[in-house]
C-alpha cells in the first residue's frame, strides 16, 4: 500500500495549519476553528482546493483524539474542589447548566428537526469548552480573579454533568423504543459511572501501584492504553467511547501520578485533537451553510444572552459585582469540542443531516466570538456599568437638588423674614430718636415763654439746643421701598 500522496497532504494541511495558527495566535483564537478550517479547505466538498483527503484516511487517529480529549477532560476533573464545595458549586453551576440547556431544548425544538435532535442541540448550546476557557483564563492572566474559582467550579459541574448527559444520549441515540431495554441501558450507564466516580473517589491510593515506573515511554504507553481500552469497553456497553475515556481519565487523575501524566498526555492530546477537528472539517460542505444559516444566528444570539444573564446571576449568587459577573459570561460563552462530539455522534446515529453543518457553523463563530468577547471584557464593563451609574447618579442628584430648592426657598423665607424684623426695629429707632429731639425742642419753647428774652450781653446766649426763629414745616422724608 503506498500512502506518499496522503502522507504528504496531510503534512502539507498540518504545515497550513501550524502558519494560520500562528496568524490566529495574534488576535486570540483559539486552535479549534483554525483546524476545522483546515479540514474545510482539504474536504471532497471543496475541490476548488485541490487537497483532497478522504475522511477514511485520518478516522481512527481522529478517534484517538476523541479519546485523549475525554481522558484529559477527566484527569484534569478537581475532586477536591467539586466534593469540598458540592453543594455551593452544585447550586452555581446547576444553575448555570439549567438555564442553558432548558432554553437550549426549546430551541432545539423549535426548529423542527425532531426530539432526539433537539436534545442533541441543546447540548451543544448549554455547555462551555473547558479548554478554551481554562487556555483563555492563562493567556489572559485571570487565574489570579476573585471569580476565576467560581468559573472553574461552573466548569467542574460542566463536566460532570457532560459524564450523564452522554450516558442518557447515547440510549437515547441507540433507537431502543423498548421500555425495559431503555431503562436497563440507563441503569448500566449510571452504574457504570457510579463504580468509576467511586472508584477514583476511594481507590487512589491502590491504582498508583499499576503506574509505579520511572520509564517514561513504558508509562505513557500504559496510560495511552488503559484510555483506548476504556473507550472500547464503554462502548461495548453502549455508554459511548468518549464516557469510557473520561472514567478512566477520572481514575487516573485520583492516583498519586495525575501530573505526570497530564504533562506527558497533554502533547499527546493537542496532537490526536488536532487530527479529530481536522476530521470533522472534512466532514463539512460550505454549500449546507446557507440551510443552517438562520438556526445558527438564532443559537449564537440565545447562547450570548443566556450567558449574560446565567453569569450574572451565578455572580451575584457568589457575591460578586456586575464587571465580575460580565468576565464570567463572556468566559464561559466559549463553545468548541463538546459540540463537535455531539454531532459526530449525531451523524453516526444516522440523525438530520443538518446537524453537522450547524455544529460546525456554530463552533466555528463561537470559537472566533468567544474569545474576542473574553479579550474585550474591561470595555463591555465600562460599556455596560458606566451609563447604569450615570442614571443611578442622575436619580440621587435630582433628589438631591430638590431637596437643596427645598432647603434654599426655606432659608430665602428666613431671609425675608429676617430682613423684615430687622427694618421694623430700624424704624422704630427712628421714630424714638425723632420722638426725643420733638420734646426737647417744646420743652425749650415753654421755657423761653416762661422767663422772657434774655437780656442782651457781649456773648452770645448758647443752648443746647437751638431753636429758629420761625420753625419751617419738617420736610417728608423719603422712605425706602424696602420699608
């Protein structure tokens, strides 16, 4: 068998990737939609290209990449975290979860496409990328927030949740209309969760003995195995490989080797995940985008209100202000790989075919959206907070200033009546004083009658007060208006 042509395409298309995503690197995006574009550009349903690749060709390697993410997902899982604050990271992201994926299945099922396709829908709408938002957190030198702790516990029960969501699509994606056959397909998929979830609670300690090797290579081919493996036996059982992988990821992030093997599996993961987004671009035809045009608006518009509004609420449930609550939704708004996981297993479960032109459509917008929104959050705070202060401060100085019109007319009233009392008292000074000169001026006229002229000497006769010859009427005096 010679592969040389498909080796070199391949190549050729990883060479095409690594020089976009250094251009990507410069105005933030993450690597999830420049390898889907990558795929698009290699896809039969683009041979105006000229790099085709058959999706045959890279399908088990893209299966190993499924696996690594859900492996990695679980190893990275903090079981400390999630069962030292369950209840208070329940309640947050519960809350979270709900209102996204209650909204999500209306949606879903407005647009007609059909129950199970609407569930499907509603996944890919309700949860974050958990590596966006842990990979934008780091670029954007958050870890240190008050709020990051709440965003990566929003995530946690993400996670969580993801682990149930899949037991419960994947009977509902095998078609069984049996009742019984349904409700033992779920009882299997929980109980095999619940051993895993015990397990990786309880048996650490007794797993690490499998891993105790200081041979890196012989390490790492032991927990690459045990990944493959597991994914194999979930399933076999009909819980999906990407459950499998995720348990087991769990189990081995409770061993006393988590850090080891995550700094060895992380290549690993970028590698293989690189390969199953490529995958999924080959899957897409540009020409179904126009079908699914509308639907995706619609669920980008939906994702980005419900957001703002979960965030702030999962924000003021933490006791944290309005800015932290906007940094919390435009971080968790990142959409990426558990969309694409949903519509791979909606295409092998034979569903719309719709449903992977809008998976891809709307990953490849919000992964480009998301982290744009993260970049920007300082501005939207001030876009946002700023004029709700300016009202808020415009009602408490209209308040304000009525009362000061209030206080000022009160003090003018004083003022008046101060000034009134004031020109009482002056004119009735005035008076006493006029009263006084009148009296003294008739007492020296009765006096003068009394004991004749006096007789005429050398000096001048002087009196205190001097009294005319002929008194001339008092002229009226001009009064102030003011009095």
């Amino acid at each position: 068998m010679h592969l040389g042509g498909e080796l070199l395409t391949i190549g050729v298309l990883f060479v095409i990737a690594y020089v976009l995503g250094r251009l990507g690197k410069t105005i933030g995006l993450p690597a999830i939609p420049i390898y889907m574009v990558v795929g698009l550009i290699a896809s039969p349903h683009t041979p105006w290209i000229g790099l085709n690749v058959e999706s045959h060709t890279i399908e088990l390697i893209a299966t190993f990449g499924l696996i690594l993410l859900l492996f990695n997902l679980g190893l990275e899982f903090d079981q400390e975290e999630f069962y030292g604050n369950a209840g208070k990271l329940l309640v947050s992201g519960g809350t979270y979860v709900v209102i996204n994926m209650g909204v999500g299945f209306a949606f879903g099922f407005s647009l007609g496409w059909g129950t199970r396709e609407a569930l499907i829908i509603a996944g890919m709408t309700a949860t974050s990328s958990s590596a966006i938002v842990t990979k934008l957190l780091i670029e954007l030198r958050r870890l240190a927030n008050d709020e990051t702790p709440m965003i990566l516990g929003v995530t946690v029960i993400e996670d969580v949740f993801i682990a149930i969501y899949l037991a419960i699509v994947s009977v509902v994606l095998s078609g069984d209309t049996n009742a019984w056959a349904v409700v033992g397909k779920l009882a299997l998929a929980f109980g095999f969760l619940i051993v895993m979830f015990t397990l990786a609670r309880f048996a650490g300690k007794w797993v690490s003995k499998i891993f105790a090797t200081r041979d890196d290579e012989l390490f790492t081919v032991l927990f690459f195995g045990l990944a493959v493996m597991f994914g194999g036996i979930g399933d076999l059982l009909g819980v999906t490989d990407a459950i499998g992988a995720f348990v087991i990821g769990l189990l081995c992030g409770a061993t006393r080797y988590r850090d080891r093997i995550e700094q060895l599996a992380l290549p690993m993961r970028d590698v293989f995940a690189a390969f199953f987004f490529v995958n999924f671009g080959l899957g897409l035809d540009l020409s179904t985008f126009g079908e699914v045009l509308w639907p995706v608006l619609g669920a980008i518009g939906m994702t980005v209100v419900l957001n703002a509004i979960a965030g702030q609420i999962v924000a003021r449930m933490n006791g944290f202000n309005v800015q932290q609550g906007i940094n919390t939704s435009v971080i968790l708004v990142n959409r990426g790989e558990f969309a694409l996981i949903l519509a791979t297993l909606s295409a092998a479960a034979g569903l719309e075919a719709r449903i992977t032109a809008f998976a891809g459509l709307y990953v490849l917008v919000m992964a480009i959206l998301g982290p744009l929104l993260a970049v920007n959050s300082d501005r939207i705070g001030r876009l946002v907070v700023r004029p709700a202060r300016l009202v808020r401060l415009r009602g408490r100085l209209g308040g304000r200033r009525a009362v000061a019109a209030a206080a000022a007319a009160e003090a003018a009233e004083a003022a008046d009546a101060e000034a009134a009392s004031a020109a009482a008292v002056r004119r009735a000074e005035r008076d006493r004083q006029f009263a006084e000169e009148f009296a003294l001026v008739e007492a020296a006229g009765r006096d003068e009658q009394e004991n004749g002229s006096p007789e005429a000497t050398d000096e001048p006769v002087t009196s205190p007060v001097e009294i005319p010859t002929e008194r001339p009427e008092r002229p009226v005096r001009q009064r102030d208006p003011e009095y």
